[in-house]
C-alpha cells in the first residue's frame, strides 16, 4: 500500500471502531436501560483515564502546568490528535475551559439521539471528575456548563481549582447558567508539526477510535457478566459490521463483489489496516486467513476466547453483509472463507 492508501485505511479502521462503540452504547440503553449503559460509560471512561492520563500528561509536555491548565490541555491536545473537534480556552491558572462542539465525535451522526443525559454525565464522571485525584490536588474538579444530548451546542465546562478539599460528589458538578467564551486559537497548546506528521497522526487517530473497544469490551464482561456481554457487544458488533460493511471496504479499497476471493482480500487487508498481521492461502475453492495477532487486547488481563467472540462479531457482521450464502469458520485466529 502506499502511504496514502495507509492513511486511509487506518481512518477507516478508526471509523469501524468508532461507530462500534457507539453500537454497544446504544444496544446497552435498549436492552439494559439507561442506568447500566451509564455504569458502563463510566467505567469505560475511568479505565482509559487510569491508562492514558497522566502518562498523555508527560508525552506532551504537559506535566508541569497548573493542574487545572494541564488537564484542559490534555483534554484538548490528545482529543486533536484523536481527531476531534475541541476547543481550549484558558481563564487563570486555577480556571481553564474545554468545549466539545458539534458534531460530536463518539456519537456518530443520529446515534446522539438515542444518548440519555445520565450517558453523557457518565462520561464526565469516569475521566474529568477524576483528573485531581490522579494529578494529586483534591482542590480541583470539573464544572459542566453544557451537554450536546440535552440539546445544548457542545459539551463543555471547565476545570477549576477551588480554595478548598472537595468531596467526591462535589468532583463534578453543572452550571448550565454558564457558556463558555469564545475560542482563540492563538492560546491553545499546539502540537509539533514536525514530530506529528499526518501519518502519525492517522495511526495516532486509529488508536485512539480503538481504544475505546478496547477499554469497554472488558467493563461490559466485569459489569454484566459473560452471558449478557456477549449479547451486548458480540451483537453490537455483528449489526455494526453488517450496517458499515460497504463504507468500510470502500474505506479499504475493496471492490465488494460477492464471493469468498473478494471476501478474503477484504479480511487481510482490514486486519492489517488495524495493526495485526494476516497471511492469507488458497485452499480449494476457498481461503485461509491466519492472523498472528491481535493487538486490541493485548496486556488486557480479561483478554480471553469470551472477548475474542465478542471482537469476531465485526467480522461476522461484515461478512453477512457481504455474501450472506458464502461460509466463514473461525479457530482462534484462523478465518476460513468458503463458497
């Protein structure tokens, strides 16, 4: 592939991942209700916070802020890289603003819709209010002054650093008689073009889309147990791949003719396009796919054949949608496609 041709096919791996959890959001508040797709949110949101946030903080140069700077910093630069439209604005360095304007990156097009409020507050409490207990500061929390789902033009609020200890539940807490000033590009932190080029910064977006799976996949197991995570996700994830089969082997370069041949080239080239490699062999009249890895879970702890399952939907959705009389059989990370 080239390197335009890369770039694209990792957006479009990023657009599979994005819209399949999306999916599983919104197959929980169907199935579950509101109040178990919350409690997933959340713990989604806290699991990636645990990982990603203060080693981000360090990887950009961001350490040594203020805290309530650094954090809206954070929040900024590493949702850019994500490729998500976000703005920074900076009152003080105990006051400093993040807004989310629409559209809203993680729920693609309609699927806002379908979005409770008590949803989109759990992603603020997963990650957000939790910032000052991972920087150390039990001063700081975050201030919500708008939420997308509720009709309001972007979630947005702002980091602020009180005279005083708060309490847990005083970590987040909403003002929705606020709006946040206006953004002022001059005054946001910026990125070094020159250590992230596009291509970094297309796999950068990749990994970002899929972290998302990764980290939830695992919560819906600890949440809900085996049985009903592999109804939610496994199920998200085969509608998922039925309904984006066609954008995402357009995304890939895959003219989507009927059959195994064209299957099998849809199959290598996107699990290559997500990081794994796949050598893909004729056999008969059909084809083997031997994927020797599959970076999603690795040094998760649940990482298991239950995950895996869940995982394998995609692919599954995909080829229904492809050719629903073609035959598709899996061991482990075997793929047999057959006429």
């Amino acid at each position: 592939m080239t390197d335009t041709s890369d770039q694209q096919a990792w957006r479009t791996v990023a657009e599979l991942y994005r819209h399949f959890f999306a999916g599983l959001v919104l197959r929980t508040v169907a199935q579950r209700g509101a109040k178990d797709a919350a409690e997933l949110v959340f713990r989604t949101f806290r699991r990636q916070h645990h990982a990603r946030f203060l080693p981000g903080l360090q990887k950009l140069g961001l350490d040594k802020l203020p805290h309530a700077v650094a954090a809206a910093s954070y929040h900024y630069l590493s949702n850019r890289i994500g490729g998500v439209s976000v703005e920074f604005m900076p009152e003080s360095d105990r006051k400093a603003w993040v807004r989310f304007p629409p559209p809203r990156w993680v729920w693609p097009t309609v699927t806002i819709c379908a979005i409770p409020t008590e949803v989109s507050a759990a992603m603020l409490r997963g990650w957000q209010a939790h910032n000052g207990v991972s920087l150390g500061n039990p001063r700081l929390g975050f201030v919500c002054t708008g939420m997308t789902p509720d009709g309001q033009p972007g979630l947005e609020g702002y980091f602020l650093e009180h005279d005083r200890d708060l309490a847990p539940e005083e970590r987040l807490r909403f003002a929705r008689h606020e709006s946040a000033p206006a953004f002022d590009p001059a005054l946001a932190p910026k990125l070094d073009s020159a250590a992230w080029p596009e291509a970094r910064l297309a796999k950068a977006h990749r990994a970002y889309a899929m972290e998302y799976i990764r980290s939830s996949l695992p919560e819906v197991l600890q949440a809900f147990g085996p049985e009903a995570a592999q109804f939610l996700a496994g199920g998200a994830a085969r509608l998922v791949g039925m309904q984006m089969f066609p954008d995402i082997a357009a995304g890939l370069g895959v003219v989507p003719e009927a059959g195994a041949p064209a299957f099998a080239r849809f199959l290598t080239r996107l699990l290559e396009a997500q990081g794994d490699r796949a050598l893909c062999e004729a056999n008969g009249s059909g084809f083997i796919i031997r994927q020797e890895s599959l970076r999603l879970f690795q040094d998760v702890p649940e990482a298991g054949p239950l995950l895996l399952d869940c995982w394998a939907g995609l692919i599954e959705g995909a080829a229904m949608a492809h050719d629903r009389h073609m035959t598709l059989r899996r061991e482990e990370l075997v793929w047999r496609v057959g006429p």
